[in-house]
C-alpha cells in the first residue's frame, strides 16, 4: 500500500502543526523557561543529559519529565519525586552508558531502575533527546495507533498500565522508529527526522483524528 497524495498532505500538517509545550526548567536560575521553538528545548535538554557532572544528567532527566508531563497537573510532583530519589550511582550508570553506546538501548535504561523511568514511553523520550534523527517517542497515545492483528511495529507492542520494557516491546519499539525513517524517506525526501514523523502521528492523535492516524500509519 501507499499513501495517498491527501494523506501524505494530512500527515504533512500535523508534522508542520506540532503543537506540544516546548517547554524546560532552568535549575540553576529556578526558572522555567518557554522556548520559541521545539529545536532550543532539545538542544538544551540533549546537552543536559550529555554533561558529564552528575548534576548536568540529573537536570537532564528531570527535565525529561518536565517537558513530558507539561499537559499534566502533577508534573512538578513526578519531576521533585525524580530529583529526590535518584542516586549518584544511578547518574554516573547512566553516563556511562552513554559514553558506552552513545544512545542506550531501552532495556539499559530501564537497567538502572531509576525514578519514572521503568517503562518506554519516558525511555523513548530520553532517546529521542539523545538523537532526534534516528529515535522517537513511544507512548501510551501512539500506542493506539495498533490494531493488534496487522504486521506493523505498533500492532505487536504488549501494553498494560504503561509499555513495559520487555524483548518484543523493544524490538517493536526499534520497527517503530525504523517505520517513521521510511516515512520520512519516501513520503518527504528525508525532510523530517524520525522524532518529526512521530510528532506527525501523535498530533493528529492530540487533535481527535487517531482513526486518521491509524489509517495513514497502516497505509505508509
């Protein structure tokens, strides 16, 4: 199947209507800052997480959430909760990771046990901030983009309460992002990142056209 030259122009919108809070917290001048555009907070959040003090990681993360929970009325509680409980040893496991692999799989991550991070949708976020080009985010809303029966990444995903990080879910998660590479690839002359092709699919969502969403998705 293809997609057709409407849905292509669909999906194009919502990549260029991405409307999420670009949004992230200064923590050494306490101030939340609102950024003009999505490519400062994933700068300013990728050089966080890439400081090698474990100060820099554990702003990184924090903001992580900060900036994934912005919709949400308890983000300041699940961000202070983050901050609280995560160990030194947890930060420099995680900087070691990354000097290791340059961008963990989920299942490193998920390894450190840290604070909020033991399912993929907040570990797809720390991998999308590591590198936009070639990770994205995988979430509970994206999720519903599976009909469970096809053949695509999205149907084979296992989700409970949240997408737990297991062998198949990792496996779907690494399709998934390969499959916005090939969108970006055929359908827009690699104009758009990965993360931007799942930003497409997740806005179309947030806007109450998940039936859309699930329809391009399944076509591409």
């Amino acid at each position: 199947m293809a997609l057709s030259e409407q849905q292509i122009s669909q999906l194009d919108r919502a990549l260029i209507g991405y409307k999420f809070p670009k949004v992230y917290f200064d923590f050494v001048r306490s101030v939340a800052v609102d950024a003009r555009d999505m490519s400062i907070v994933e700068e300013s959040i990728r050089m966080m997480l890439t400081d090698r003090s474990g100060e820099g990681i554990r702003n990184g993360l924090a903001n992580v959430l900060y900036w994934g929970y912005a919709q949400i009325g308890y983000r300041e509680s699940r961000v202070r909760r983050f901050r609280e409980r995560v160990s030194p040893e947890q930060l420099t496991r995680f900087g070691t990771l990354l000097d290791a692999y340059g961008v963990p799989s989920p299942s490193q991550v998920a390894s450190l046990k840290m604070p909020e991070y033991s399912g993929i949708s907040f570990i797809s976020k720390i991998l999308m901030f590591l590198d936009p080009h070639r990770y994205c985010v995988l979430d509970r809303q994206l999720a519903t983009l599976g009909n469970g029966h096809g053949n695509r990444a999205l149907d084979q995903l296992t989700v409970r309460t949240q997408i737990p990080v297991t062998s198949g879910n990792e496996q779907a998660y690494d399709l998934w992002r390969s499959e916005c590479a090939a969108i970006g690839n055929r359908y827009f002359s690699d104009r758009y990142r990965v993360a931007d092709v799942e930003r497409g699919f997740f806005q179309l969502v947030q806007d109450g056209q998940s039936s859309l969403a699930e329809r391009i998705y399944h076509a591409a």
